[in-house]
C-alpha cells in the first residue's frame, strides 16, 4: 500500500508539473509575443517620430530660403525704384530738358491704359511693356519719353501727381525689369491737360488715362550716332504742375 500510494504521488506531481508547464507555455509565448509587438510599435513609433522631424527641418529650411529669397527681391525691387526716381528727369516737355531734340526720330511707342484713380500696372499693361522693350536691346542713343495722363474727373493738382505716379509705375517695371539706365528716362506729368479723346463719354475718359513710352533715337542715316542729349540749364521742372 505504501508503495502505491507513493507511486500515487509520483504520478499525481508529474501530471501538475505537466499541467503547470502545459498552462504557463502559452503565456510565456504570449508574453514574448507582446514584447516583440512592443518593441516594433516602439521602432514604429521611432521612425514616425525621425520622419516627422525631418519634414519638419525641411519644411522651415524650405520657409528660411523662401523667405531670404523674398527679402532679396524685395531689396531688388526697393533698389530699382529708387534707383527710377533718383536717375529719371522729369519735366514739363523734352524741349525743356533735351537739346538737339530735333536730331532724334521715334522709332516705337506704345500706350498703356489705367482704371480709374489707379496708377497699377495690369497683366495687359506689362504684355504690352514686354513686346515694346524687346526693340530697346537694338537701340542706339536712344531716350524714352514717358507721358502720363488722366481723365478730367478731379481736380487739376490731384490729376497732375496721379499722372507722374501712373509714370512712375512705367518707368520703374521697365527699369526692374530690363535693366535699363533710368537716366534714359524723360517723365512728363500732363495730368488733364492733353486728352487723347473727348471726356464727356465713357471710352473717351477710359482712353485719357494712359502712358504713352516713345522710343527716341539719334541715330543717324549712316549708322554713326548723333550727340548724346544735353539737360538744358534751366534742369527739371519737378511734378509738371505749375
């Protein structure tokens, strides 16, 4: 009896022990499971993290250079306008200003038209400015008379400084642009006083609200360039308002 009884217990604790491993096993694979899970949501997460980072350096690299490069040509674009208003002349007319005006022949112009009380260039307007300084690259000795204009709407003063600003908006995308010496540049402020059409209709006062670009040029039958123009001494009139 005795020996039965122990092989009893013999048998009773292998079946535990059996019982034991067979029950944890499935646990211990889970847990390991669970860790590897872990480990990869970890790596996961880490790559996410790395990606995000770096978008996050190349998108303020990108906003740093964007942003140099818009201070660079809006530098560039200061430059040339003063550059436009310290260089370019303005007077009432070239006789005032240019001697030997007679020895110079247009050779191109173009117009350009405003809205009302605006002196912004439109896309038409640049188009226009485009195809008409494509001929100044074959220019010799040549001068640019800009004419600013406006309708009879408003007062004379007002149609005086809004003509030199509508001048001035010419003068300094042609500078900008193509890089040509303002000093080339005669700015004549007529306000209302020279109209193109009649005020009293729509189109008329539409037209009246223009600058009008002459290509001047000195050139001489031969080819051989005339004289450069003199400033006369009595120098520049200002705005053209009297």
């Amino acid at each position: 009896m005795a020996m039965a009884a122990m092989a009893t217990v013999g048998v009773t604790g292998c079946a535990t022990k059996n019982y034991v491993r067979t029950q944890t096993a499935p646990v211990i694979q889970h847990t390991g499971q669970l860790d590897s899970e872990t480990a990869e949501n970890n790596r996961q997460i880490k790559d996410v993290n790395d990606r995000a980072q770096a978008g996050i350096q190349q998108a303020q690299g990108s906003a740093d250079t964007a942003n140099q490069n818009a201070q660079s040509a809006s530098k560039a674009a200061n430059d040339a306008d003063t550059a436009a208003n310290d260089v370019a002349q303005r007077a009432d007319s070239l006789d005032a200003v240019v001697k030997g005006l007679d020895s110079y022949k247009q050779v191109a112009d173009v117009s350009v038209n405003f809205g009302f009380d605006k002196s912004v260039l439109t896309a038409d307007d640049r188009g226009q400015l485009d195809t008409f300084a494509a001929q100044l690259s074959s220019a010799k000795n040549f001068i640019l008379e800009v004419t600013g204009g406006t309708d009879s709407v408003g007062n004379a003063q007002y149609n005086y400084d809004l003509s030199n600003r509508r001048a001035d908006a010419v003068v300094q995308y042609l500078v900008t642009k193509y890089n040509i010496p303002a000093h080339r540049f005669y700015l004549i402020g007529i306000g209302k006083d020279q109209e193109v059409a009649p005020n009293n209709t729509a189109e008329g006062r539409k037209k009246n609200r223009r600058v009008e670009v002459q290509l001047l040029s000195n050139m001489t039958g031969n080819g051989a360039p005339a004289p450069a123009p003199v400033a006369a001494n009595t120098g520049t009139a200002g705005s053209g308002a009297q």
